[in-house]
C-alpha cells in the first residue's frame, strides 16, 4: 500500500525541526546509570531503550523502567514502531525470575512487564506474562503488576492463561484509530483488539484494571480519535493514554503534523466525559509513562516526583 495515499502527501521530514514542548533533559543522571547497569548486569531487555522512549531519562532517574520479556525481535512490522523485526531466537526460561530480581531491588511499587509480538510460539508467549507475575509476586509481593501484551492473535486461551493471575492493570494499545491500522498495523485488528480488551475486563471483572493508548500525528482527525475512544469504553476499557507520534528513522511512517498541547487537553476532556476512570494525554505520554500514578496505589513511589503524585 502506498503510505502517502493514506497519509496525504504533506508530509514532515524526518529533520524538521520539533515544536518546543519536545525538549527533554539528555539521559544520564546517577540513578539512571545505576539503572541502566542494572539491566545490562542481568541481560534483561526494557521497552525504554528499544522503543527510543523519550522518556527514559526522568524515568530512569526516577526509579521506574517497562521491561520487555522474549527478547528485541518481534514477528511483526508495525510502520511506527522501532524495535526490530525477524525470526526470534530468544528462549530464557529464568527470564522471569531475573525480571523480578530487578523489580525487588529496584523497591518498584509498579512493575510494567510487555513484550514483543511472538506469533512464532504456541501460546504467543503468554507463559512467559504468567511467570514473571508469578515471580514478582513471589519476590516482590508489594509490588503491583501491569502487563501489556500483544493480542495473541485473539485467541482466547493464552489471554485467560494471563488474566488467571490477576495481574493488577491488563494493558493492550490499540496504537492507531481503525482508518490507519493498514499502514500502521500490519497484520493486526482494529476490532480484535477491542475483544481482547472487552475478554480481559470480562474474565479479570473488578480484579483487574483495563487499559489501552493511542498515538497521533499520522493524519487522524479530534472526530476520528474521540470515536475510537467511545468504542474503547464500549469495551470496557478503564484507563487511556494518548501521546505524539516521533518518526524514529527515515524507515518509519512520516509525521503527519505535531498536535499542540492544548488539543490533547481537548482530548483528554472528550475522554473523561466518555466515562474514562483516568487518561493521561500529552505530547510525550506513552503508555508506561508513570503508569503508577494511572491507578490506586497503596504506598508511596521512588523519588521526589513519584511521592509528590501519591
């Protein structure tokens, strides 16, 4: 498919220059690097680094990191996305045990577990969701659990296998509104991501918090992302996350334009009105970023910033 047919032709390029809101402080304060030697020491993989995130630099520092379990090679070719695509190789059974070392040492009062597509195993590797839950349980037990999982191609029993363990939030972004998905999503579903949020909430009930994100900047309209939203809560979606598309090489689908802060706040008012329990949307949100503040937590976070937002 021709992207620009999608898209339009008018187009930003890759080196053209971000509005000012993008500024962000350049990694590499001391808990960063402790951070990140950490994760290197352990041969653990983290959705900050692969993804390019932003972020990493204030939630390193302040104490909080996503870790991606099966590795940094994912089945799929999603046009935004940056991690790398191919046949995967990575089969850690003591992955999880070496998550959840991390995740006690580190005093995590949140733990975000993801993971990259594995369409190559059985279960899309919802074994390996249920043994890093599991292990943090076992050696971090004061620690909630958000997991955000691929759809599993929309089979039912790998999710169930995820939900029985009652992680704390169930995360599963839907990533675009349905229009771009063919661009954007290759070889996913606009609608069976919505069942595998509406199975989650059904199969998890009030034990489990759901929840998905959005990105713009690819030419969607306020229209477009509000009916997505409205279909989200139709699912029985909870809590929602909108960012700002960032282009990460010339390979990826080109920016469309830059949305101002104050049309996310316009997004983030349509949502609440929508019955959403909590949205975080902003220029730099994602869907990790201080995902402890997104629900009820029952102790203080890491940090100045994380124990000033409760």
């Amino acid at each position: 498919m021709d992207v620009l047919q999608v898209l339009g032709s008018d187009v930003l390029s890759l080196h053209d220059r971000k509005p000012k809101w993008f500024k962000v402080p350049a990694p590499g304060g001391p808990r960063y690097r402790q951070l990140r030697n950490r994760i290197e020491a352990e041969n653990l993989h983290t959705v900050c680094q692969e993804a390019a995130c932003p972020n990493i630099g204030e939630c390193w520092e302040r104490g909080t990191a996503t870790f991606m379990i099966l590795g940094d090679t994912c089945t799929r070719r999603c046009g935004f996305c940056n991690v790398q695509t191919g046949k995967p190789t990575w089969n850690d059974p003591l992955e999880p045990a070496r998550v959840a070392r991390s995740v006690a040492r580190m005093g995590l009062r949140h733990a975000v577990i993801t993971s990259v597509d594995r369409d190559d195993l059985p279960d899309y590797g919802a074994s390996a969701f249920v043994g890093v839950i599991r292990q943090i349980r076992r050696q971090a037990p004061g620690c909630k659990i958000e997991v955000l999982t691929p759809d599993f191609r929309g089979q039912e029993m790998p999710l169930a296998k995820v939900i029985a363990e009652r992680p704390d939030v169930f995360n599963h972004n839907v990533e675009v509104v349905p229009r771009l998905y063919p661009v954007a999503r290759r070889g996913s579903r606009f609608e069976r991501s919505l069942r595998v949020l509406a199975n989650a909430k059904e199969m998890g009930g009030g034990e489990v918090v759901t929840k998905s994100g959005l990105m713009v900047g690819l030419g969607e309209t306020h229209e477009e992302m509000v009916e997505a939203f409205a279909m989200l809560r139709e699912h029985h979606v909870q809590v929602l996350t909108v960012g700002q598309y960032l282009r990460p090489t010339e390979r990826h689908l080109p920016v469309v334009r830059y949305w101002h802060p104050d049309e996310f706040k316009a997004l983030e008012t349509a949502a609440y009105e929508l019955g959403f329990d909590h949205i975080a949307a902003g220029p730099l949100v994602r869907s990790s970023y201080h995902a402890d503040t997104h629900i009820e937590q029952d102790r203080p976070g890491i940090g100045p910033l994380a124990a000033a937002t409760g």
